[in-house]
C-alpha cells in the first residue's frame, strides 16, 4: 500500500548523482548526435537528406524524448527539497 510519506521522502545524495550523471551523459550523446546530424545537413537539399537519413536514429526525437522523460523527476526531487526545507 503506497503511503502518503513516500511521497516526502527523497533519494540519497549518491543515488541522486549517479542518476543525474546517467541523465547528462544520455543527454550528451544525444545533442552530440544531432549537432553531427546539423552539421551534415548544411548545403544538402531536402532528397539528399531523405535519402541520407533513411533508417537511421533520429538524434532530435531522442533528444526531445529524453528531456521530456527526465523533466518530472528534476521537477518533483526540486519541490520535495523545498517543501522539507520550508
């Protein structure tokens, strides 16, 4: 049964590192991947992309995903430390 007081609790600070250094290296490689993906698309027309990028990951998408996925857990951790400091 899920107690309201869990809802309170926060994780360890080596927890919360090691996490938040997960979520900046899968972040890094993401924007390095679609920074390389920019990059290529200078001076290439619309067909030439297309068929450049067919099968291929898109490293935007994954970005935007991975940021969206890790935005609540950055929200909640924050307000805990506020509600429990206040």
């Amino acid at each position: 049964m899920f107690r309201w007081i869990a809802g309170l609790t926060t994780l360890s600070f080596a927890s919360h590192t090691k996490a938040n250094k997960e979520m900046t290296a899968i972040m890094t490689k993401h924007s390095t991947s679609y920074n390389f993906r920019v990059r290529d698309e200078e001076g290439k027309s619309h067909e030439e992309m297309l068929v450049a990028t067919v099968g291929k990951v898109d490293p935007k998408r994954h970005l935007v995903s991975a940021s969206i996925h890790y935005q609540p857990f950055i929200y909640i951790y924050c307000h805990r430390k506020m509600e429990l400091t206040s």
